[in-house]
C-alpha cells in the first residue's frame, strides 16, 4: 500500500486512486482507536493552522472537520460567509486569500457553486480539502461512507450498495458512486424518474425506481435526504406521495429475506425519505457514520499535511 497520497489537495473521490482509499482508510483506523482512548487528542498537527471556510450552512461537517483539527492539536480558525465580507461583494479569492495572510496552511471549504475548491487549488499554495461544493462532490462523506460499510461488512468488493432519493441535487451520490466503484462494489441509484440525472448510466450504475426491489437486490442501502432547498421547481407532487413510494419503514427492511445495512448522511427527514422506526432500528449504522466521519477526517488532513 502507498505511504502517501498521490494528491496535494482532496477536491473529489475522482482525483483519488484506489491506493490512495486504501491509505485514508486505513489511517482512519488508527485514528478511530485514538479517539476511543481517554486522551483523545495526538501532537500530529501542533504547528498547523487550518482554515474552516465554509460559504454553505453546515452542522454536521463543520463540527466533524473542527472536532478533527483539534483531535491533531491542529490550530483552527472558522469563518461563516453569513457574517463576512462576502456579503458586502468581496470575491471568493480575495477572501481566500485574506485568510491565508495570516499564515493558515490548509483550507477546508463548503461552497454552493461546483468545482470552487478546484478553482482554489489553481491559485492558492496551501492544501484544499472539499467539505461539499453545490451538487459535485462531497469526497470525505464517501470516504467515511466506504469506511462504516468496510467496519460492518469486512470488505467493499463485491459488495451491492443501492443509494435511495434524491440523486439528481446530491454531492454525496456522485462522490459514493466513484469510491464504491474504485473498490469494486456494484452500484445502484433509484428514485423517482424526475430526480436521477439523465445519462447516469454511464457512470456504470444500474437505474431502478422501485425501492422494495433495491432493497432486495442490496447488501447496503444508502439513503439521501430530499433536498428542497436546493429544488428550483417541484419534482415530485408532495413529501407525503414521495414518502408513500419511495420511504423506508423499518417493516420493509423486516420482511427482507436477509439483513441488509442501512446508511443515511444526514440530517434525516423523518416520515419521508425513513420512518423513525427504520432510522433507529438495528438495521441502521447511521450514528456510526458520524462517528467515523471524526476519524476519516483526522486522516485526511494528517496525511495531507505531510505532503
């Protein structure tokens, strides 16, 4: 296995080679057993400053990005768009660039347009992690993805992974569809017709829209989140008529031939996308995914500082 990243920046799961997984991954475990210790923070990144740049609300990945650099004696400063300069016209890059005067090393970022962070990466020196750019990618959601599934079922390859919802306006589907594949599981999307990008099939991925037949075919069901905020138009005709067709009860998973894990990025729309039963069930490894989001990001920036 390779010692280092091929990479300087973490932008998407598509820059990445299967090595390259394979090295965050295992990093992460080593991470994972340090932040179930009773002192949970290691000197790793004492003399480094990362900025949390984020121009895109967030609770989940921000917390899990600030947890991480602090759990590497990490030096953090955060900045939140809604109070900035940004709002009074100033461009991404100036702000960037305002940031890292004061001597910051890394830039982990959030943005609404795609490909912003690779846009940095063209103009600044110091490393780029992607924490989600609009509908692109979303590559250290994959990556702890891939490492919960790998944690519950021993292995990727030859796994069948189904990804439920919202697929048109997810940067997790996209970033989930090339990480699953570089490790070779088999991939499906299904949802309604209106919310799978056309021409998807050409990623590899088989297209269904009938999730008690997804269910069925999977090893691991991946469901997203409805994404309202991001709709410009209605796709569908309401939550309640989604929820009836494409929703998840913990009686569906029940009366499966065989368990099957259930995974969801979060934050949960409860009653439409999963009932409460199904998200709480033993099914379910979702608390476990954020948990080893901590973890995959401590490895990620560790071993991205070393470059």
């Amino acid at each position: 296995m390779a010692q280092s990243l091929s990479v300087r920046h973490l932008v998407g799961i598509k820059d990445l080679t299967e090595s390259d997984i394979q090295l965050i991954l295992e990093t992460a475990k080593e991470f994972k057993d340090v932040i179930n210790r009773p002192i949970k923070k290691v000197p790793s990144l004492r003399d480094v400053t990362i900025a949390n740049v984020f121009f895109e609300n967030s609770t989940r990945t921000r917390l899990s990005f600030e947890l991480a650099e602090k759990r590497l004696s990490a030096d953090v400063v955060n900045f939140s768009a809604s109070g900035s300069s940004v709002k009074k016209g100033e461009t991404l890059l100036d702000t960037v660039n305002n940031i890292l005067a004061m001597k910051v090393d890394m830039v982990v970022m959030r943005h609404s347009s795609p490909g912003a962070p690779h846009y940095l990466t063209k103009h600044i020196k110091a490393n780029v992690v992607n924490a989600g750019d609009g509908t692109h990618e979303h590559p250290t959601q994959a990556l702890l993805d891939s490492f919960s599934i790998r944690e519950k079922l021993g292995d990727v390859a030859g796994k069948r992974i189904a990804i439920i919802g919202d697929i048109t306006h997810s940067r997790v589907a996209l970033s989930n569809i090339f990480c699953l594949q570089k490790q070779g599981a088999e991939v499906m999307v299904c949802g309604p017709k209106t919310l799978i990008p056309k021409h998807i099939e050409a990623l590899g991925v088989q297209v269904g829209h009938d999730v008690r037949a997804a269910l069925a075919w999977c090893d691991v069901a991946n469901v997203l989140r409805i994404q309202l905020e991001r709709q410009q138009i209605k796709y569908f005709p309401s939550l309640r008529e989604y929820s009836l067709y494409f929703g998840i009860s913990k009686q569906m998973l029940d009366d499966l031939d065989r368990p099957i894990v259930l995974m969801h990025p979060g934050p949960i729309n409860r009653g439409v996308e999963l009932t409460s039963d199904a998200a709480d069930s033993s099914h379910s490894i979702i608390l476990d995914q954020v948990e080893n989001g901590v973890a995959v990001r401590m490895a990620v920036l560790y071993l991205l500082a070393q470059l």
